[in-house]
C-alpha cells in the first residue's frame, strides 16, 4: 500500500515538508486505539535468532534506523513500533541551529536517491536529552557534531559537551565528522586531527563513574580512499574505540540521471549501494574482523542487506530505502536474514 498508493501522493510534494508531516501522522496515529497490535502485527518481528550482542549491547534484531531522520530524538518511540532493532538520533549539535537555508531536500526519484545539505539542523542537545529521559524501550544511538561556527581547532569542546549531555540517556555514540553539508567538517577525517578527538573522548569515557563506559562509533564517508581507510583502521585500534559506522552520504555523482544531480550536498539512495559495501568489505577484511561495522548506504532491499551483512557488517541502518521502500522493508530484511541462517 505504501509503494502503491502512499509514496505517490507524498512524492508530489516537498520532501523537507513531507518528512514533517510523516513525523505528525505516525505521532497521531499510534495513539489510536488497536495501532501497537496493528504495528507489531505488520512490521515487528520477533525471534530469538535475530538478537545480536555487539560491542557490549543486545539488539533484538540488526535493522536500525540511521541518524538524520530522528534528529531531534522526537519519533523514536513511535519508530521503534515500525519494528527497528534499533534507533540513531541526531546528528544533535551543543547549540540550536537552523541548518542551510531552503531548499535543501531533494529527491532524484529516477535514481532513487535523496540529495540532502540539511547542515546538521537540530534544537539542540538539551531538547532532545528532555525527550530522552523515559526509558524508551529500545536501544538508542546518540549521533553528534559541532556547531557551524565552532572552528575545527575548538571541535572537542562541541562534541565533549554533546557527549556529557546524552551519556546518561543513550546507549551508544556516533562521531559525525564526515557529513560534507557543514563546511570544513570533513577535514576532522584527516588522521592527526581524528586520533586527537577520539583520545580524548575516550579519556572523559573512561572518566565516568558509571558500571562502564559507553560505546563510540566513527561514522565515515564513502569517499575515503583506501589509503585513508587504511588509517581509520590503526585509528579505531589506537584509540580503542568500539567500531565504525560505513557509510555516509557521498559527493560523487558519477551516473546520476535525474533533474536534481547537480544540488550541492550529500547523496544517499542507490547509487551508494556498492561503495558502501565496497567500504564494509575493505575495512573488514583489513582490519582482519577485529572492530565491529555498522553497514549503511543503498539498502532498498533484503538482498542488499544481507550483501552488507556478508562483507562484515554486524548491524546495518536504513534511511533513504526506509523512504522509498516504506515501513514494511525492515520486516522483511529481518524475514531474509531468519532464512538465510535456515
């Protein structure tokens, strides 16, 4: 029904004003009577076999939402009844910030891509940490970066202040240093400047009183070369950190064919299905399967998971085949891995 009758309707509009009003529909409709029954008995699937214990946390299956849909930590109660083994808020900045200006959303439907410049806009990290506060009953990813005008000698300060705020309510955290929408953020990749954060966050990791600390996560571009990937590797040894999300949006444009190729921003859909896994398959077997990967990057189908799964990803995310595809793709993703362990 999604890809048949929904999905046309909502693609004749704006996507930046379509994903609001998705986020108000889905909010008023789990409050209606019978909709948890409806949801688990159309999206949730639940089996033993699908739980994954990965760097220290029980997920009850592998489908998890990426970062950048739930930015503001609004909608992940309501996303996890879509049934997502888990969800990835942000990416949450110290401060509000309003983003780049409109429009900055944009769908090349011909190449089932989105091409996005939202530049990391969020309310900031005290609202979602509001949210957060009830126990959300499921496992939750907190995303973070820097504010715009924060000049990248003065990062940590940002990203500290972001994991202070959310250690208490997150389960896991993702160091977003690799989108290209804010700009100069992608220089924090470069190994000097990369090893310098992650030390340090780890050293206010480790610094807490808490049972343990928390897992960090290195989300990393897709346009990394391999000698790049190379020190992402020693990096995620020298620091100890607990894995690496593959991948973000992407810059290149090779193959594009529709009308909106040319926007500035990050691209997501389809034509990253093969260097994401490309990036998984690398990093896997170069880091001889000693760190954890989360595989995101073109998933529009079971297949294409289990693709990702194969070339070393423990966990993977979905984001722009969650777009296209529509609420009943994790379900199946989660059919296919059940049977492919038959």
């Amino acid at each position: 029904m999604y890809k048949t009758l929904l999905r046309p309707l909502l693609f004749k509009f704006d996507p930046e004003k379509v994903h609001h009003f998705s986020f108000s529909s889905l909010q008023k409709a789990s409050r209606l009577p019978g909709y948890k029954s409806f949801a688990k008995a159309n999206f949730q699937l639940e089996n033993l076999k699908l739980e994954r214990e990965v760097f220290g946390l029980k997920f009850k299956n592998p489908v998890g939402l990426a970062a950048g849909f739930d930015k503001d930590a609004k909608l992940y109660k309501e996303l996890s009844q879509l049934g997502f083994g888990f969800i990835e808020i942000g990416t949450l900045t110290p401060k509000p910030q309003e983003g780049n200006p409109k429009k900055r959303l944009f769908r090349l439907k011909e190449d089932q891509a989105i091409i996005n410049r939202m530049g990391f806009n969020n309310q900031g990290v005290d609202e979602a940490v509001k949210r957060l506060q009830s126990n959300p009953g499921v496992l939750i990813g907190g995303n973070i970066g820097k504010n715009k005008i924060t000049p990248n000698e003065n990062a940590f300060d940002d990203y500290r202040i972001c994991f202070e705020k959310l250690f208490p309510v997150v389960d896991y955290f993702v160091v977003n240093v690799s989108s290209p929408n804010t700009p100069n953020l992608r220089d924090l990749q470069e190994k000097e400047p990369l090893t310098h954060l992650l030390l340090k966050l780890q050293e206010l990791n480790s610094s807490k009183p808490k049972p343990k600390p928390k897992p960090i996560l290195l989300k990393i571009a897709p346009d990394l070369t391999n000698s790049q990937l190379d020190d992402i590797i020693e990096i995620v040894e020298q620091t100890k950190i607990a894995g690496v999300i593959a991948t973000n949006t992407t810059i290149d444009r090779q193959g594009l064919q529709s009308e909106h190729k040319e926007e500035m921003g990050g691209l997501s859909g389809k034509p990253l299905t093969k260097r994401a896994t490309q990036v998984i398959a690398y990093l896997h077997q170069k880091g001889k399967a000693k760190f954890p990967i989360i595989g995101v990057g073109g998933i529009f189908t079971p297949e294409d998971a289990i693709e990702k799964l194969k070339a070393g990803a423990s966990l993977i995310q979905l984001y722009t085949g969650f777009v296209y595809e529509g609420p009943s793709l994790i379900k199946k993703i989660n059919q296919a891995i059940l049977k492919e362990m038959d």
